[in-house]
C-alpha cells in the first residue's frame, strides 16, 4: 500500500512526552496492535514540519480545480 492509497484500517494516535525525555507517538489499531514509537525532541520537531507541510500540500489538492473528464484535447 502507497502513502496516498486509501485504507479502512481504523486506529487511535496519542501523542506525548516519556519519562525518559522523549515525545512518543502511539498508535493502536483494530486486531489488538499497539505501536510505541519514541523519537528525540529533535526528530519530532522534524515530524512536526513534515506534518505542516504534508498538510498544506493537502489544503492545496483539495481545493485545485478538478480536471475535466472525457477524451483529452488534440495538440
């Protein structure tokens, strides 16, 4: 499965700081999968841009206008 392929796998995020110093993104999905993952303050800021960017990239799709459909012009 591509990152833009639609899934009906439902899941749960939560998203804090460890006792450890680390921010811990977790992730349980149906079937009883659970996923910790730990990143350093660093690494989450990182994710944190990539997330704004992934978002606006997101905003500027879904207000693009739709292509016309049917048979494609003559060059």
């Amino acid at each position: 499965m591509g990152i833009d392929k639609q899934s009906d796998i439902a899941a749960n995020i939560q998203i804090g700081p460890t006792d450890h110093g680390m921010v811990r993104i977790y992730v349980e999905a149906e079937g009883g999968i659970e996923l910790p993952l730990d990143f350093d303050p660093d690494e989450a800021e990182e994710i944190a841009e990539e997330l704004r960017a992934a978002a606006e990239a997101a905003r500027t799709i879904g207000t693009a206008p739709a292509a016309p459909k049917g048979k494609p012009g003559r060059r």
